[in-house]
C-alpha cells in the first residue's frame, strides 16, 4: 500500500514475521525533500523498528527489488541501505532464502547508526551552503543561532 502526501512517501508492507505468520507489517515513510538521503531514511527506520520491537529476531523483510518498487526508489538504493544495516549486525541476507531481522541494535551500534546519518545530513548541508557562497565562519554562525533559538525555547 503506497501514499502519497507532498512529495512523501508512506509505504506499509507485510513482513513474514520469525513465526512465518505475515501479520508485521513494515512502515516507512519517506520524505524525498528532508535533505537526509533516502538510504539513510530506510536505514533509521527499520532499524529505530527493530530496536522498539516492531520487527523482531527472524522477521523476513521484503527483497531489494520488492522494496524498491513499493518505494519507487532506485534498486541501489535499497540495497545500500540493507547493506549498511547487514554490516551493522541488523540484518542477515540468505541466498534463496531471504533477508531477516538479525539482533536487536546495541546502544554502540544504534549509536554508529545515529552518527553515520548526522554526517550525511552535515555533509550535504555543508556542502550546499558552501555552494549557496557562505563561508564556513558564516555556516558556523547559522548553526549556532539556530542551536541558539532551539535552546531558548525549551
């Protein structure tokens, strides 16, 4: 089942769940405007899913192709995403088989996954302010105001 919302993404899809019952369904939203690459996107959310529990230890995600064409993304992209989560001990693909929830993250791997996405997202923003003609005392300066009003109004 595929939404459509300004340019968002939102996609439920069943999951085989570790007791071959398909009743876990897997939601990703996408939001193809955030900045945040899409891979990444998938990355944080199914592992954020597998940490809360949503999908557990032997789930069956769909395949790279299957999950591409719901989302109407690029086959690679997919496959990066599910790549990184493999190396991150997330996932295990198995040939003929299937791809499946492996572990619950730890706190240092949830940590590496938080990480990885917050230099991407500092890469791409630096990078397009660069572009835009600021200068790295200037994109600093945009940081820390912005930090700055977040802090005064909590």
């Amino acid at each position: 089942m595929v939404y459509n919302y300004d340019n968002n993404t939102i996609v439920t899809i069943g999951v085989v769940s570790s007791d071959h019952m398909p009743h876990v369904r897997l939601n990703l939203e996408l939001d193809f405007h955030s900045g945040l690459p899409i891979y990444l996107q998938i990355v944080n959310q199914i592992a954020g899913q597998v940490s809360t529990g949503v999908l557990k230890p032997g789930d069956q995600l769909p395949t790279v192709r299957a999950l591409a064409q719901e989302l109407r993304v690029n086959f690679n992209t997919v496959a990066r995403a599910y790549r990184l989560l493999h190396e991150a001990r997330l996932l295990s693909t198995q040939q003929g088989r299937g791809t499946f929830v492996r572990e619950v993250p730890s706190s240092e791997m949830a940590d590496q996954i938080q990480r990885h996405g917050l230099e991407e997202l500092t890469h791409h923003f630096v990078e397009n302010a660069l572009r835009l003609g600021a200068s790295p005392e200037d994109i600093r300066r945009a940081v820390e105001g912005y930090l700055g009003t977040l802090s005064a109004g909590r």
